[in-house]
C-alpha cells in the first residue's frame, strides 16, 4: 500500500493504530485546525493513508509520555513527512519540555548504548510501530 494514498476508512485506521474509534474521533475533533496533517474529508466520509495512521499512533505515544496534542502531532508528522523510517529506529525526546531541551530525534536502536543521559528521555520504538502499521495496510491490500 502507498504510504501517502489516503484510502482508509476510520475503522481501519484504528484496527491499524491499536487505538479506539471513539478516541480517534475525539483527538480529531482536538485538531480540528490541523486535521489536514492525518486525514481527509470527502463529504461526509474521513480517510487515512499508512502515514496518517502512524501520524496518529506517534502522537499518542507523544501525548501519553506529556506533549500536548497539537505539539505531539506536529512532532510525528515532522518526523514522518519524508517516509517510513527504518525498522530499528528509535524517537528520542526530552520527557520534560522546557527552553533549550532539544527537539526530538530518530536514531538506531544499536546507538542507545552509546547516548550519555543527562536527564530523563523518552523513547518510542517509531520504526517497529511504523513497519507494523505498514504490514498491516499491506494485509488490507491484499485482501482487496
């Protein structure tokens, strides 16, 4: 499946996420002014594409680890724009947002053993979210 072919409906969305209906229609309805990064609307219909849905997954991690939702979408669409990142990529980011933390980044789980922690960080494993997102579209595909 095309990672930015905006073809699947809602509920494939959230069986792909992992997150609830409802909440996607709820964080949708919080982003309103920035709904065009993970989805659109034709008539009455919403409609993902694979980025999309990693959009939203990222962005949940990144809310439930204390980013506000807006920050947290933006961080992940920033992070996915330019495609999938690789399988064993890690997104590192500060877990206290204040001036001059350091905006998060990707890096290869084999460079974690090598990072110095000067405060606390948190860690999504973007890669293997994104590629069992990707695998999942991919059954979909082929089901069609």
């Amino acid at each position: 499946m095309t990672w930015d072919r905006r073809n699947l409906t809602v509920a494939e969305a959230a069986a792909m996420s992992g997150i609830h209906r409802a909440s996607i229609d709820l964080l949708i309805h919080r982003a309103k002014d920035v709904e065009t990064l993970f989805s659109e609307k034709r008539g009455s219909r919403r409609w993902f594409s694979p980025r999309d849905v990693c959009v939203l997954r990222i962005a949940f991690e990144l809310e439930r680890s204390g980013r506000n939702w807006l920050t947290a979408i933006g961080t992940a669409f920033d992070h996915l724009f330019e495609g999938p990142p690789e399988p064993d990529a890690l997104l590192i980011a500060p877990a206290v947002q204040k001036r001059a933390c350091g905006l998060p980044r990707i890096i290869s789980d084999r460079d974690v053993p090598r990072l110095s922690f000067e405060r606390s960080e948190i860690i999504i494993p973007i890669g293997l979210i994104v590629h069992s997102i990707m695998e999942a579209a991919d059954g979909l595909a082929i089901q069609s």
